[in-house]
C-alpha cells in the first residue's frame, strides 16, 4: 500500500526500570511505528540503545499484546482462561468490588500493588498514587529491589547522587561493587572507556564472573553477602597503615575515634575468611583503594538484595570519607536517583498531603504473609496490580497459595497475560510507553524527556492513568488532582531545575545545571551534623548500630547444612527482569540464558556433568533446568539469570521458587541474592 503520510520522528523516553534512561527516535508511517533509533543528540546515551529495546517494537507488536479486557472463567492459577469482556463491564466490577470492600472493611482493605513496568512518573509513579492516597487505600512500600538501601537512605540522604557519573573520566580506580553494568546500565561504559584510556584501574567486586568483571583488570569473587567485612576489612587496613586522610576525617567526619576502636577489634583473617577471600587480597585492595586516586566507587544493588544488605551499604559508603575521596574530581562514590531527585517533587507528584492521618503502610514484600495471615486486620480484600509480574515475587509456593484465597478479588493491569493474569479476576490491557505521553526521569544521570505518545493505542488499551480516573468515576470521587492530564500534571510536580517551555519543545532538558563534579569536597553532608557520620547516635534509640559493622546475612554465609550451595538469580542483558523471557529476543537464547551455571569440582563432586538435567531445591520449593559446567562461579556457587515465567515453564518451575521471602536487615527489601539450595539429578518427566 502506497503511504499516506511522510514519515514522522517521535521522541520516546525508555520506559524500563535501567539507569539510563535513554532517548528513542521512534519512525511513525502510516500510524505503525515502523524503526526505534536512539537520538543520537542524548547527551548521556549517546544514539545507542540496547539490545533488548533495538527490540522494543517486537514487544510493542507483539502477537501475545491483551488487546481487550477480559474476565477470568474457571480456577484461578496456572491454565486459567479469559473471556472477553467490555470496558464498561471491567471498570464497573472492579469499581464495584473497591465499594464492597470500603464498605466492608475501609478502603484500607484496598491495596493497589505496583513496581517498576515503567519509570514513567505520570503513568508509574504518580497519577496512581494519587488515586491510593485521594481513596485512604493502604499504602504500599516499594521494597522489592533496593530496600536495604531505601533504609540506609533514610538514615543518609547523601546516598542518593553522590557525583555525577561524567566525573569518572577523571578517575584513575573505579570499583563496580556488586554492580553489573555492562547487563544493566551500559552507557556508564563510554566514562569507563575514557577513563581507562588515561591510565584507570577498574575492579569489580562480584561473587560471579559477570559481563563487567571480565572487562575489568581484576575480579575479586566474594562470597555472596559478606560486602560489610570486605569493607570493615578494608577500612581496617586503611586505619591501620595511616592512609587515613586525617585532614578530611577532621574537618568533615564525626566519629573516627569509635569507628578506629571498632576496627582495632576486628581480625583480619576472620574477615577474610568471612568473604571467601585471601587477607592479602584485602590488603592489596586496600592499599590500592587509598593510593590511587582519584578513587571511584559504584555501590551497586547486588550488595544489598541480602540479609546484610543495609550493613554492605552502610560500610560501604564510609570508604569515600575514611580516605578523602571526596576531594577529587572522580573520587568518591556515583549512584542512583541523581534525575529523579533534583526534576520533580515527589509528595506533590503522590500528593501525599491528600493521604488521610493514620493510613496503613504494607510492605509489598510481607505481601503473601499478609494475605495468609488471619489477623491482618482490616484484611486485604481487593488487589491491584499494575506494572508489576506477581513472578518478580520471592518464595513462590507461598505466593501462589495466598493469592488463591477464595474472598480475594484480583484486578490485573498489564500489557501482557503475565503470571499475575493467572490469578486475576479481571484483566485490562495497557498502553506501551509508544502509547502514551509521560515524564521520563533517569535515575543515572541529569537528563529528563517529555515522552510523547508516538501511536495510537493498540486495540482498545488504556493508559494507566485512564484506569485510575475511570474507576475514581465509578466510584464517585470528585478530587480534582486526579484528573489532570499529562501536562497538567507535569507541570505540577516539576522543580524550578526544569523549565516547562524546554522540556516540551526539546527532546530532552538538563535537570542539574552545571554538573557538581566535587559534591562533598568540602563536607556538606545532609546529616544532624553536617558532617559524614561514622558514629551516628541517633541510631542507637532506633536499635541500630551507630557504627558501620558486618552483620551475617540470613542464609549464605552457612557452611554446613542440607543446602550446601549459594545461588545467584541474576539479571540477563537481554530482559528486562521479567519484561522480555517471553518474547522472541530471548527465547532465542533460552538454551544458553536458562541453565544453571556450577563450579566444574562442584559437579564433578556430585557426580554431574554439562548437559545434565538437574534439580535445584530447598525447604521453600524447587526448580528443573540443564547444567552447565562454569568457571564464573566459584566452588560452592551456582548461577543462572532469571525473570521466567512459571506458565512458560512447563512444569519445571523459575527461580523464584526457591529465593527467600526473608527481609534486609534495615529497610524492609528483597533478599533475592540470600539463598541456599542444592543441586541433584533429575530423571522426571518434563
Ligand atoms: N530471582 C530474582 N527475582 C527478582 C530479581 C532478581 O534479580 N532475581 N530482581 C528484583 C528486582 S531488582 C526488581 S526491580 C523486581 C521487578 O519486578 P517488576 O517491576 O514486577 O518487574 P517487571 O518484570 O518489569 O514487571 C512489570 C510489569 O509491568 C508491565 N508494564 C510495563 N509497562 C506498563 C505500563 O505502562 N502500564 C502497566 N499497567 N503495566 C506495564 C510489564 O508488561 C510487566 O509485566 O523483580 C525482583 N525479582
Ligand atoms: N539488562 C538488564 N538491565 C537491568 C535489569 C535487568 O533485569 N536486565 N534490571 C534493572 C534493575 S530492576 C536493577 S535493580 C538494576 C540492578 O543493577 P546492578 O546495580 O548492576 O545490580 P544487579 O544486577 O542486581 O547485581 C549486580 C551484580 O551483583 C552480583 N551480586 C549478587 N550478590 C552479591 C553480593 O552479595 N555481593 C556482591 N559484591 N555482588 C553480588 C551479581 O552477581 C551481579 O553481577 O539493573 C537494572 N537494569
Ligand atoms: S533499557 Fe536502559 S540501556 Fe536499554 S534503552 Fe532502556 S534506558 Fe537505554
Ligand atoms: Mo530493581
């Protein structure tokens, strides 16, 4: 068919839950999107996208896109079925079910559940906070990836930002600890790249042989969980062979003279073998650590999806200010929410002064026990989940059986019939991020984009918005805040960091004005004192540790018992978490992605080998998947990546059977990294 249309370039803010937060040049003819680009113009991205979004129209065009609302008829669970229904019908049931339960039992009985489908603040992170809190729904705390980190944020806002990630081409170190991000935000990669160019040093600090530890001049292999004693080692070291920078401790720290007591009681060789490590290896890192400088650090998640993580966050970020990092144009420590803080106010984006006196906060980890558990009072009678996959869930088994409970009314809001849909009693089709306009922040960089819809939506989806403002209809509610449209609203929520006229005429704006190259040079940290706080009092009344410490972390630090290996479930380039398994891109390489990574001495000792199909169980549940012989891992070890779905599986099961619902030692998140299980041979069918 001959075009209509000359074709047209619309600008699109990734979507995903990934640092970067690039920009796409999305080609439109005819109302199809027909080619994703990135713009070339982005100062951070720089006109590369990734593999997986190169891919995005694959997603968005995809075959297996809910085009319609449906209702589930028959069982819930896996092989539930779903009829057609109308738009009408969907909002007004679910409406209907919200005012029984408000009836019943409050509208804290009403719990709309939620991470990261997409970053977007208007779809994702606003218009539906806004619907929770105008309601008086409980409040749910988004625990699910960075908990430990959340709590040790609370404590020490400086760890959101730190310096802004161009200051790394000044760096002659740059440690990536328990970060990955050549899979998981590879634009950083340019700064690296420059930085190596004029003589850096880059470490990485990773139980697994990742993507970035190949890349970088050393691997040191630690133990899963035990971050805190490396550091607390380290620091030791650094005290005790006066690579101190006093000055810096002086003016700018409080509390050196307990942490250094602290660290004069602690043994070197017990923290080594705490991490799996030689004490040398310590030594030389910290030594390195405080002689080469400027001296980079990247706090990444993987140190803190532990029952230790608070404590690996917390020893962690003492190292900057122990050596006097700081001081350097690269030196110090980078990391998220640099974006997402400085362009928006977030209570006004949630108006959380809408929020009525007294509301329940559920953590959304505690959800399955909730839902099992009797006495949660008033009971959780009405879910909602939107841009989130039930899969993503630790302890499966349990998860499963609480969203079974029979009084429990489901409502799905998703692109696709994910995990979740299963369990539904009614599912809506959502727009894609070419579907719908929005503000997308980066929580890696200083950049943000007004996200315009580039098509139409695909069948008869709806935006995430719509839903809340049709279902705040249905059931009467009158508060304006909930009907604005997307550039009402953003213009709402925006700083004065960000001029409305440049965010809507440009493809992108910058968010931070000069880059600050140098934020704690000088001190100036956001703590009671002002300074950084190796002792910090006030945690004492709150049962913390005043000090930074190792604390042991729920499960992998044992060395005996029936579960005899640690297992990393770890992020793939090539998904999103559980955004992609789906789709062509990766059921390509399921072959290799999807098999289960063991120490050649490991299997040769459980009479194993490559290829084999095997079992991988604990006390929580189990999983079948061929192995792999790997010497990424270390003994002791076993790997795979994650974000399956269960009814793609047939039968053999995801990770998340086995991983643990058990929460961060501060801050209420997942311990996704914290698991043992073992590993045997499996015959069975399937
Ligand atoms: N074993 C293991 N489990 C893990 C992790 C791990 O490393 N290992 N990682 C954990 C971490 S860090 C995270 S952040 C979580 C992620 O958990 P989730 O945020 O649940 O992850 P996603 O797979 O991204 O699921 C989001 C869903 O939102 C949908 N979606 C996308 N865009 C939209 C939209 O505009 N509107 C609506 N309504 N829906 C949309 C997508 O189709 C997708 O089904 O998983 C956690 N689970
Ligand atoms: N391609 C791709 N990109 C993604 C995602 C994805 O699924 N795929 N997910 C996004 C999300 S939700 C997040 S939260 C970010 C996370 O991005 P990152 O900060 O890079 O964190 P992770 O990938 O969770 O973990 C990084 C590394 O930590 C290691 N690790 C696990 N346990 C430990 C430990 O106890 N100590 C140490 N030192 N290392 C450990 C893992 O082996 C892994 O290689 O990535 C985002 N970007
Ligand atoms: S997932 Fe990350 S790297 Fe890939 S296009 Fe989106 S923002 Fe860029
Ligand atoms: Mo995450």
């Amino acid at each position: 068919m001959a075009s209509t249309a000359a074709p047209q370039v619309v600008h699109v803010g990734c979507p995903h839950n990934c640092p970067d937060a690039c920009l796409m040049d999305v080609t439109v003819e005819d109302g199809r999107a027909v080619q994703i680009a990135g713009h070339r113009d982005h100062p951070y991205t720089r006109g590369a996208l990734c593999g997986k979004v190169n891919r995005f129209l694959e997603r968005v065009y995809s075959d297996e896109r809910l085009l319609h609302p449906v209702k589930r008829v028959g069982p819930k669970g896996p092989g539930a079925r779903f009829e057609r229904i109308s738009w009408e019908e969907a909002i007004a049931v679910t409406a209907g079910k919200m005012r029984e339960a408000i009836d019943r039992h409050g509208p804290e009985s009403i719990l709309p559940y939620s991470y990261s489908g997409t970053l977007g603040i208007y779809q994702g992170w606003g218009m539906d906070r806004r619907f929770a809190n105008v309601l008086g729904t409980s409040i749910l705390y988004r625990s699910i990836c960075d908990g430990a980190y959340l709590g040790a944020i609370d404590h020490f806002p400086d760890l959101i930002g730190g310096f802004p990630p161009e200051g790394l081409e000044h760096s002659k170190l740059i440690i990536f600890w328990g970060a990955n991000p050549l899979n998981t935000g590879m634009h950083v990669w340019r700064h690296v790249l420059e930085a190596k160019k004029r003589g850096a040093k880059v470490i990485t600090i990773d139980p697994y042989l990742s993507r970035t530890a190949r890349s970088s001049d050393e691997h040191i292999p630690i133990r899963p969980g035990t971050d805190a004693a490396l550091a607390m080692g380290m620091m030791k070291v650094i005290a005790e062979e006066g690579l101190v920078d006093h000055d810096y401790v002086r003016r700018y720290t409080v509390g050196y003279e307990q942490l250094l007591e602290r660290l004069c009681a602690l043994s070197l060789d017990e923290l080594a073998h705490t991490c799996d490590l030689p004490a040398s290896t310590i030594q030389c890192l910290a030594r390195e650590y405080a002689a080469r400088r400027p001296a980079a650090l990247r706090i990444g998640f993987g140190v803190q999806r532990t029952g230790a993580g608070y404590a690996a966050v917390r020893a962690l970020s003492c190292l900057p200010a122990l050596t006097g990092a700081w001081r350097d144009v690269g030196g110090g420590y980078w990391s998220w929410g640099r974006g997402m803080a400085d362009a928006q106010d977030a209570d006004r984006a949630a108006r959380t002064d809408l929020i009525p006196p007294g509301t329940r906060v559920v953590n959304m980890m505690r959800l399955a026990e909730h839902l099992l558990d009797p006495d949660f009072a008033p009971p959780i009678e009405v879910l909602y989940f939107y841009n989130f996959n039930t899969i993503t869930l630790p302890d499966q088994n349990t998860v499963r059986r609480a969203l079974q409970r029979d009084d429990l009314f489901i409502a799905v809001h998703d692109l696709f019939l994910t995990d979740a849909a299963d369990y539904a009693d009614i599912v809506m089709p959502a727009t894609s991020t070419l579907e719908h306009d929005d503000l997308v922040l980066s929580a890696g960089h200083d950049h943000a984009s007004y996200s315009r819809a580039a098509i139409a939506p695909l069948g008869e989806s709806r935006t995430s918005q719509e839903v809340f403002q049709d279902l705040a209809r249905a059931l009467g509610v009158q508060e304006p805040a909930l009907y604005l449209s997307p550039t009402e609203f953003v213009d709402d929520v925006l700083t004065d960091a960000v001029s409305k006229d440049e965010l809507y005429q440009q493809p992108f704006v910058n968010t931070a004005g000069e880059l600050d190259l140098l934020p704690f040079a000088e001190g100036g940290f956001e703590t009671p004192s002002g300074k950084w706080e190796f002792y910090a009092e006030r945690l004492i009344e709150l049962g913390l540790d005043p000090l930074p410490g190792f604390t042991p972390p729920h499960e992998t630090l044992r060395r005996e018992g029936p579960f005899p290996f640690n297992f990393l479930s770890r992020k793939h380039k090539d998904t999103v978490n559980a955004n992609y398994t789906h789709l062509p891109v990766m059921q390509r390489q399921e072959a290799t992605a999807r098999t289960l990574e063991m120490h050649p001495d490991d299997a040769a000792r459980k009479g194993l080998a490559g290829g084999d199909r095997v079992r991988v169980f604990n006390d929580r549940g189990e999983f079948v998947i061929p192995l792999r012989l790997s010497t990424r891992v270390q003994p002791g070890t076993v790997a795979t990546y994650w974000g399956y779905w269960d009814k793609r599986s047939d039968g053999r099961g995801t990770v998340n059977n086995v991983t643990s619902p058990l929460l961060t030692d501060v801050g209420g998140g997942g311990t996704f990294y914290d698991c043992q299980v073992d590993v045997e041979r499996f015959d069975g069918p399937c």
